[in-house]
C-alpha cells in the first residue's frame, strides 16, 4: 500500500483480497501472528482489540436508548453539524446503499441513517443509534479505530476485527472542536466493497473537516481579551495579549506558565515553592519580579490576593495536554514543539514538562502508530527516545524493519558509551 490508511487500491480484487484478509485474521486470533498482507494500522488495531480482550465473535451492546440517547444528542456539540453532515452524504448513501454514522468521542453511535434496507442488515449486528463501536468494545471497525487513531482510516472486511462485522466496508474520520482541539466523535460511512476506494476516504475526510469549519463559524472565537502563551520548545516564552507580542525573561516564562496553568491563582508562598529549589528565597524577590510582569503584561492582566491572570489564557501545552486527555494522540502530536521551558529548572516546570512528555511518550508507544512513532524520533527533542525508536521497530512493516533496527542498534551503542564514559558520583 502506497498509503497505509487507504483499505483497497485500485485495481485490486476485492474478492481475492478479502480471502487473504480472512486467512491472516485467521491465523491471529488462533496464533497471534501477524502476515505480512494486514496493513499496519489494522495489525496494531488487532492488537490493541486482543489487550481490550475483544472477541472475534462480539456484538455491540446498546448503551443509549430511548429518552437517554435523545437527551444527549441533543445536547452534544455534534448535533449542530448533523444537518450539513446529512446534505453532504445523505445521495451518496442512498444512491451506493450506505449508512451515514456519527459517534461521539467514545464510540457511541449517535445516529445511523441512509438506506432502509442497509438500515436493517446493520440493525442485525447492533450498528444503531446508542451503540458502542469503540474499539475496545468492538475492536477493529472505522468509527471506533477513527476515534481510537484520531486519524481518518479505512477498514475493509475481514480486517474488522469482530466477524459478523467483516462482511462490511467502512471509512471514518474524526472531528474536532475548532477552536479547543477537542475531539469530538467521528463520522462514518458504511457499506459495502466500493467503500475501500481511496475517494471514500478522502470523501469522508472532506466532510468532517466541512463539519468542523461550520462549527467554527457558529461557535464564536475565544474573546479577543485572551492571552496566548506559546511555551513549548521555548527557553524565554513568547506571549500575545492585547494585540501585542513580547518575549518573556526566563523568569517571567516561568511565571506566566504556573499562572496559566492554575487560573484559580496561586499564592506567593505557592509561587515560591514551585518556582525555586531554595526555599529561603526571600519573597521579596518574588514580588519584585511579578512587579515586572504586571508592568510588561499592563496592570489589568495580573491581579494579587491570590496571584492570579485575569483573563483566559489559550497556553499551548495546555492545548497538548487536552488534546492527549482526550485521546487525541495524533492532535496532541501536532500541536507539541518541544519540550515545557526545555531549560527551566524551577521545580513545578520540571514536574509539568516531565508529566507531559511522558504522557506523550506512553500514548505513542500505546498508540505503535508508525508515523507518529517516526514524527517523534526525527524531531529534534525525540532523536535519542530508544523506548519510541524500539516501538518503532515492532510498528514498521517487516520489509523495512531492518533499517529501523540498525538505527535502534547504533543508538543503544551510543547511549551505552556515554554512560560508561560519566565520571563516577562522589
């Protein structure tokens, strides 16, 4: 596959490629090995399903109904986007007899729609509003892998991971708050065959992105009032509030990070802790320097009795952190630049920079998503991460593993040589 989250290229016979696929879904389940025509994305979907303790045989349980799942609709951000979602999709499915399905971000169908007897035969296999299709319910199927990746993807047949679902063909996308980077559940279609051509997925990509810029003009900006802290890969942090940009002392980076990461404020003696290792630092020191900041930020920014910003901060590690709470690993992936104030020793920093990359770190590996996976190694902060480069390596396909292992071998012989060459501690 020249691109690993198309299903079927053209020219291929589905019919044929489909035996193949139900031979290697075969030998998985019965084996736990992996042959070599299973696409990466699905061969780490079949193995996050078996750590879920899927069965091949599931159904989908209905978590919604009635009263309830009308009640969350409702109120659920998606809800507003649904007309648009049915003018874009609604003749595709009926004229190809697909669904149209949107789940929110646990995998919870919210609504099925399309053509009737389509409706039906998926009503069989609990493909119906309410259900759960995440992956770790259902394992390997397009809404639930698209919310699970955070990554449009195709799943074609026997790659589902349930077998009464491999007869199917679906592709998904997720979608996003425009303005948060949130996730918010996906949208889907499903059918048959035709389905794992590559215009199905750039199809359904196109629509949820139209999903996400009709959201954005319905939904208003952040207030113009917000200031926004740009902190990752930074040593002096770069602040935009009232139409002005400065560049903060180190110090002041640090300040203005511990503020926005504790809106509810914070008092001097809470400053003084997170911000030096000496606790005798007098809070004078403190005081003096938090003058400079009011003065730099103008005096209605930063209020006292406790320390706090008086307007919301939009800080870009706080974007990275909601986006990876929110499973959005390749989200959070694209908004990291670096390291938290990568050469800030204030004590709180040190804690929130090493939370964040480890968070980043273990959903990466979890993930075994090969390109976020090399995204990660090749940036400049990521070259020397062996626990992602060893990741790596049972990610990429066996046909290019070998590169990635010799690279894995001649960092490990570095790291190696480097720890022998330290000097002792006293």
């Amino acid at each position: 596959m020249t691109d690993p989250w198309v299903a079927l290229e053209p020219g291929t016979d589905p019919a044929e490629r489909t035996r193949v696929l139900r031979r290697a879904h075969t030998a998985f389940t019965t084996a736990g090995t992996v042959e070599r025509p299973v696409r990466p994305v699905v061969a780490a979907s079949w193995r996050r399903s078996v750590r879920a303790r899927v069965s091949p045989e599931c159904t989908a349980e209905v978590e919604l109904a009635d009263g309830d799942l009308g009640a969350y609709r409702e109120d659920h951000p998606l809800a507003r986007v649904m007309p648009l979602l049915r003018e874009l999709v609604s003749t595709y499915a009926m004229d190809g007899e697909h669904l149209l399905a949107v789940c929110d971000a646990q995998g919870r169908l919210l609504w099925v729609e399309g053509h009737t007897l389509t409706r039906e035969r998926a009503g069989r296999m609990n493909f119906v509003p309410g259900a759960r299709w995440a992956e770790s319910a259902m394992g390997t199927n397009a809404p639930g892998t698209a919310v699970a990746v955070d990554r449009p993807v195709q799943v074609f047949a026997a790659e589902h991971f349930s077998r009464p679902v491999q007869p199917w063909t679906c592709a998904a996308a997720p979608i996003h708050h425009p303005h948060t980077g949130r996730l918010l559940g996906a949208v889907d279609i499903t059918g048959g065959d035709p389905l794992a051509h590559p215009h199905s997925l750039a199809f359904i990509q196109a629509v949820a992105r139209a999903a996400e810029a009709q959201l954005a003009l319905e939904q208003a900006p952040p207030d113009t009032g917000t200031v926004a802290l740009h902190a990752l890969g930074r040593d002096e942090a770069l602040v935009v509030a009232h139409g002005r940009k400065l560049r903060l002392s180190r110090r002041h980076s640090e300040l203005l990070a511990l503020l926005a990461r504790h809106p509810e404020g914070l008092t001097g003696d809470q400053l003084l802790l997170a911000l030096y290792e000496d606790e005798s630092m007098a809070p004078v020191t403190l005081r003096a320097e938090l003058s400079r900041l009011r003065g730099l930020l103008g005096p209605d920014l930063l209020a006292s009795r406790p320390y706090r910003l008086t307007s919301p901060v939009e800080a870009d590690f706080l974007l990275v952190e909601r986006r990876l709470a929110a499973g959005a690993v390749s989200g959070a992936i694209g908004a990291y630049d670096g390291p938290l104030l990568p050469g800030s020793c204030a004590p709180e920093i040190v804690r929130l920079r090493e939370r964040l990359d480890r968070g980043l770190r273990a959903a990466l590996v979890e993930r075994a998503d090969p390109q976020l996976l090399t995204d990660w190694v090749r940036s400049p902060w990521g070259g020397e991460d062996l626990d992602v480069w060893q990741a790596l390596v049972g990610a990429t396909p066996p046909g290019a593993r070998a590169r990635v292992r010799a690279e894995v071998r001649a960092l490990d012989r570095e790291q190696s040589a480097a720890t022998w060459l330290q000097p002792p501690r006293p």
